[in-house]
DNA sequence: CGAATACTATTGAGATCGCAAGGAACTCTA
DNA sequence: TAGAGTTCCTTGCGATCTCAATAGTATTCG
C-alpha cells in the first residue's frame, strides 16, 4: 500500500464518487428548492410521482418502493405535506390496511410552480460538468442499479 | 404532458436516478458496515482519507471539503470518532484556528478491518448490476461532477 | 498600527431518516 | 374457520445532518 495516493478497485473508486456526487448536488439543489418553493427534494419527489400515478394517487407503499424510502419515512414524508394541504389520504374499499396518498389541487399546482425552476436548476448543474452524451450514459447506468 | 409515462429531460431522468441508486446502494452498504464494524459509511470515509493523508493528518477543514459535508457536520462526526480513540486532535502551530484530525494506531487497525469486507460488499454489490467496463465509465462520469 | 474582512471551529435548534416494536388487517392452509 | 404467517402503517427512540449564531484567530489594506 502506497503512502499516498489513492490505490482503489473501480467499483469502490465509482461508488465513492456516487456518494460525493449525490452530496454535493443535493446540497446545492435542496437549499434552492427549499428556499424558493418551501418544498424538501423527496417532497418534491413525491409529488412528482403521484403526479404522474394514475388518478394521482398512489400507495404509501408504493411511494415507499419508489422514493427508496423506509415505511416511517414515508409516513413522516406524508405527514408534511397533508399538513401543507398538498397531499390527502384516501382509504382503500378492498384492503383496509391500505392508505392512499392523493395529490390535491393544490398539491399540483404546488409542483407545478417548482418544477420549472428545479428541472431548469438540474439541467444547468449537469449540463456545467458534463455534455449531452454524457448525461444520457450517466442515466443508463444509474439506473440499471438496484431500486430498492 | 401525457397523463401517464415519464417526460422528463435526460437531466433531470440522470439526477433522479442518482438520487435513487445513492438511497438504495447506501442503505445496503451502511447497515452492513455498521452492523459488522460499528461505523457509519462517513466515518468509514473519513478514516479511509486520513489514512492516505501524508502523515494521517488532515485539517478539518479540508475533510469537510473532501466529504462534502458542513463544519458543524465535521465538528459531530469526529467527536464520534474521538470518542472511539480512531481519531484525535492535533493543533496547528502556525494557525491557532485550524485544528488537525489524526487517524490513531487504533484507526489504522479498525480501518484495516473494516476495509477488506467493505470493499467486497461495494465491488459485489455494483458487479451485481454492471459490467466492469460499466462500472469504470460510471466512476469516471460521477467524478466530473462537483466535489464541493 | 488598527479597523474591516475572512477563516476555522463549535454550539443550539430544528429537520429527516432508519430501526425496532406493536397493532390492525389480510391470506393461506389444515 | 381458526391459527400462523405476512403485510401495512404508525410511533418512540436514537443517529445524523444543516443552518444560524457565536467566538477566536489571521489577513488585508488604508
């Protein structure tokens, strides 16, 4: 082992750099999202999802799946935003164990505000350090990673 | 915008699945290493930087840099690790505002043992996903984006 | 020199998350 | 149909992180 220098496999070299790379964007993202549209980026996430769910609903079970969250966290996730108003539950006739969460009106128009400025904020931060191609071969491969 | 169906941009599709790989890949990694070796995957991380560090000493400033992560964020990692006797305090004779962290002869040990199942779990879990070549055009990407 | 500015580190307060435990509801099976 | 096992959700607790404020030290420059 060198005394300097970094003498890393690939794979452990590529997932130190996910964790550096996720920190530093999040960081920058999440304080503007927060500051302009008051919204945290799983909540920003989470309305992202229902809003495009069929009848914008989902279960919180399946928000869970998708956002990579623990079941308290989602549950903690929806409390929020059904005290903002922009989430209400809805119960299932079938399976009373089941709870929905639905997007409101207000809910949408919520996201609707946001999103330009995230999406345009998300863009321009890829777009600084990596071109086109690049980005597309980057969400290739992310996603073929586990989703839960 | 279809009612169903992803439209989003390549950009803001790559930063979501960041967001999501970063959630799943760390829960995995981060239960298993503090299970087996009692540290958090950024204590894990610190250690390993001071560890290549000239002299296995580093401002603390410059770990907050390279973990990117807030001073205060640094200030409660490490007295975590102090705590533990991996870490301790070194002054800076020059600058009586900077203060060094030290990887101790404990640190090295409790790195060394922790390193060998870490790295495996990391390389198995990212293997289980990607090709090798994948796996080098992933790490290469992530570390054109922002370090800090 | 000395005031203004910048840098380093810590602390308190608040937010978020996971784990473990527990209750309620569903499913399977004998 | 009764019991066992599973699933869904919530809550208490502890861990971790950021932001804002604070204090001490360095540096810059008129």
């Amino acid at each position: 082992m060198s005394v300097t220098g970094t003498s890393h496999t690939p794979a452990v070299d590529a997932y130190t750099r996910l964790l550096r790379a996720h920190a530093s964007t999040t960081r920058c993202l999440s304080s503007r999202l927060l500051a302009d549209h008051g919204l945290s980026i799983n909540d920003y996430e989470a309305l992202q999802l229902l809003s495009q769910a069929e009848g914008r609903v989902l279960k919180r079970v399946e928000l869970a799946r998708r956002l990579v969250l623990s079941p308290s966290g989602v549950t903690r996730l929806l409390d929020g935003l059904e005290a903002s108003g922009l989430v209400e539950r809805a119960s299932c006739p079938t399976d009373l164990r089941v709870t929905y969460a639905r997007l409101t009106d207000s809910g949408a128009c919520a996201l609707g505000r946001a999103a330009g400025d995230h999406e345009r904020a998300v863009a321009a931060l890829l777009e600084r350090h990596l071109s086109d191609d690049e980005i597309e071969t980057l969400g290739e491969l992310l996603g073929k990673l586990p989703d839960r």
